[in-house]
C-alpha cells in the first residue's frame, strides 16, 4: 500500500498528468489522499469517478465537499460537485491528458464525472486573478 509520502510524489509531483486528491473522511473526519487524473483547466479541476458512487472518494465528496488539490507543485483548495448530467465520456476526450483518460474510460465500470472549482491561485504580486 503506497504511503503519503509516495501519493504526493507521485501524484502531486512525480507526473503532471496525475493530481493528488485530498478528502474528508465520511465516517472518520480524517484527510483521505487518492491519486487522480489531472483534469486542471484554469480554475477548475476535471475528474473522472471510473466506478462512480462507488469510490470512497466521491462517496466522502458527498458528504464533504470541501477538498484540497496538489496539482502542479501546488495545493489549492476547492469545493467538489458529482456530475450526473454530465456525460464522462464525452468529458474525459477534453481533459489535457488524453491517454490517461482513454485508460480511465476502459477500466471504468460506472464513470462519473467530478467538477472540482478550485481557488484563484494568486499571481506573483499576490492579486488573485
């Protein structure tokens, strides 16, 4: 089982087409951290559930929709929304990180997708934008 340690690297740093997730746990109040598609477009992070409601992820978003995100050597913080209505399929050939979602959607059982509002991310006079 990888480690924190291992996700942030990984996940946060390692790869650009990866993004780390950071969740509360539903039953435990606890940060969750799971190893995501890096959907980032601008402010908003795209991210496809490959088995739906049935990742404890979107499961712990549901209750808690406050989530961090390492994307890009940098955490922000955002407030997660599950799509139904929108087709993931059809989303996950927009993400910038094609073949990783082209995997995504071959393993997927019930794929859903997640819209992530991020933060403004300051620019370098401190001014968000």
């Amino acid at each position: 089982m990888p480690t924190s340690a291992d996700l942030h690297w990984y996940c946060g740093e390692g790869r650009r087409a990866h993004a780390l997730l950071e969740t509360v746990g539903r039953a435990t109040g606890h940060p969750r951290q799971t190893c995501v598609g890096n959907g980032l477009i601008g402010d908003t992070l795209w991210v496809i559930a490959a088995h739906g409601q049935q990742a404890d992820w979107v499961r712990n978003i549901s209750k808690e929709p406050r989530v961090r995100v390492l994307a890009k050597r940098r955490w922000r913080n955002g407030t997660a929304t599950v799509m139904p209505e929108d087709d993931p399929g059809r989303r996950s050939r927009t993400l910038p990180y094609r073949w990783d979602a082209a995997f995504g959607r071959a393993i997927a059982t019930a794929p859903l997708a997640v819209r992530i509002d991020l933060q403004p991310q300051p620019d370098q006079d401190g001014r968000h934008r």
